[in-house]
C-alpha cells in the first residue's frame, strides 16, 4: 500500500480540511476587521471533497479535521460530513468552529457522526470574549457545547488563544471547568502572521509558563497517539478534563508533525506557514483521477522541509489564518 512518508521518516494519517475561508468573528488577532470577501468565493463542492477524501484515505489517512474560516457557514456542512463517514477507512471526523452555531448545530452534528470537536473560547469571561472575537456569544456557544457533551461518544477540546494582557490569568477558570467535565482545554501560543505583525509583537506570550503552572499542581504530560494534533496534553488523577498546550514556537514542535492541509480551493498545503500550494482541485472532478491524484500527492510530499521558521520571523504565504484553519 502507498503511505504518506516524508524524507523524514514522518508520517501523515491526518488531513486537515478547510471547507471555506469566510468566518463571522473579528477576533482581534486574525480578522480584526471582518472577513473581507474576496473576488473568488468557489470553494471545493461537496462530490470533490469526497474525491479528495477518498484519495487520501487510500493513502492511510484516518482522521479528517474539518476547518474553515468558519465551517458551520456552510450550509452542505451536514452532508459533507454524512459523505466522509460513508469513506469506512476513515477513523476520525472532527470539526474545528468558532461555536457560533453550536446550540442549533449539536444534535445534527451528532447525528451525522462526528467523532471530536475542538470549539475556539479564548475566554471563560463573558466581557473578555466580546472584546477578543467581537461577539456576544459565550454563554450560548457553552450551551452548544454542553450538549455535545451529552454525547459521551464524541471528544470534546475548547481553543484558548494565549493573549498577554486580556486571557493570562485565566488558569483558575480553566481549572474549574475541566475539574469536572470531560473536556481538554487548550492554550495556544498566538503565531506571527503576515497581517498581524504589531499585535503579535504587543500580546505574544510563550506558553512555558502556563506549562511550569499546571505542572506545579500536579499535572503530568500524557502520551500522543499518531492521529493526535500538536498539543501536549496534561491529565491529573483530580480532574476529570485535561489541559493542552501548544507551542509551535518550540524547538520540537514540526519533529512530530503528522498532518498536511488542504484550502477551501483545494490547494495541498506542507506546512501552516510554508510558500504557496499545489492546486489539487483539476484532479478532484472524477471518481476514475484518483489514482493520479494519489500520485501527485505523494510526489509533492518529498518537497516537505523538515521544519518552519517562525522564530526567524517568517510566516509563508498564511496571510491571517481564517485561510487555511490553523
């Protein structure tokens, strides 16, 4: 069987998937301003997305994260993920949102078989998550996301940019929900971007210190499996939730790499913050271009480096990242 192996010895059964660009948060350190529309909002149609799926899925890919912008905009949403479940090699459907929807959302998302859900609060203050994302919405997305929760089937993750001066204190309350919720918290050290340069140089924290807190009360990093994400993960024989870190800034952080990703133009992406992208999107308009799709990919993931260079101060072709999810 053909496998997705790069140069390195790195492995990818998991395929991260934007479904649109479009997002309606402002959060204020990826689309301050809004989504802006570009000239071309032709995004991958659902029949090409399961080509595409399909074709990784030969490749070895067991998981498929769901990404946007926003992909609860989407209204196929539903259906695109029915279509991903019928692909039976495919293990993990998870779905990254902003939560917008969720309360509505969360039976028909059951039902149509997600597996995980990672919902973006970047904090557990009602004032605090206005000013960061430019919606009033909090209580109604932990609605949403308690009812998923009545689920036990599906893993659920909550996003928490780290952002000096607005969510750094925020480790009590983070604690007080994963006591006793079955849920992983997660902060996330804020990435340069090509659009965001002041503000990351005004709120950018390492996260090591949020790493020394939790491991000061006993939490213990915990082992990842090969479809896990980049978080490290902490658990505590006290709670019933875990507590993530992700710290791409690391000097560790691409050796584990284990996911590729794909634009909502169908546009294969090595890297988060690498040059470009090889358009795919000829290559999803039948069933019988698999196979020379399958090809192509595995002829392009030779071109994968070995790591990023964010610490240098450079950001690729990710101009914010509503592009391509995160």
């Amino acid at each position: 069987m053909l496998e997705l192996k790069d140069q390195f010895g790195r492995v990818f059964p998991y395929l991260r998937l934007s479904i649109t660009e479009a997002c309606n948060f402002r959060c204020q350190y990826c689309l301050p301003n809004g989504f802006q529309k570009p000239c071309d909002m032709n995004y991958l149609t659902q029949s090409e997305i399961t080509n595409l799926i399909s074709a990784f899925a030969q490749l070895g890919t067991k998981k498929i994260r769901l990404t946007g912008g926003e992909p609860t905009i989407r209204n196929d949403l539903i259906k695109i993920i029915g279509a991903i479940r019928d692909i039976k090699t495919i293990e993990t459907i998870a779905l990254t949102t902003n939560g917008y929807k969720l309360e509505q959302q969360a039976q028909s998302l059951i039902d149509a078989g997600l597996d995980a859900i990672n919902v973006s609060i970047d904090s557990l203050s009602a004032y605090k998550f206005k000013a960061i994302t430019g919606h009033d919405k909090l209580q109604s997305i932990l609605n949403g996301l308690f009812e998923v929760a009545k689920t036990k089937r599906i893993k659920i993750k909550t996003n928490s940019v780290l952002l000096k001066g607005f969510n750094d204190d925020e480790l009590p309350s983070i604690l007080r929900m994963v006591k006793n919720n079955n849920i992983t918290m997660r902060f996330i050290e804020l990435m340069r971007t090509g659009d965001n340069k002041e503000y990351f140089e005004k709120h950018h924290l390492s996260t090591d210190f949020m790493s020394e807190q939790i491991e000061e009360i006993g939490f213990k990093r915990i082992s990842r499996n090969s479809v896990s994400g980049p978080a490290r993960e902490y658990a505590h024989e006290d709670y019933e939730g875990r507590i993530g870190i992700i710290a791409p800034y690391s000097k560790d952080f691409c050796a584990s790499c284990n996911r590729l990703r794909i634009s909502a133009r169908g546009e294969l992406k090595l890297c988060l913050f690498g040059d470009g992208g090889l358009d795919l999107r000829p290559f999803l308009q039948s069933e019988n271009q698999i196979d020379e799709l399958k090809l192509l990919i595995l002829k392009t993931l030779k071109f994968k480096l070995p790591t990023h260079n964010l610490a240098g101060g450079y950001t690729g072709s990710t101009k914010h990242l509503a592009q391509i999810g995160g």
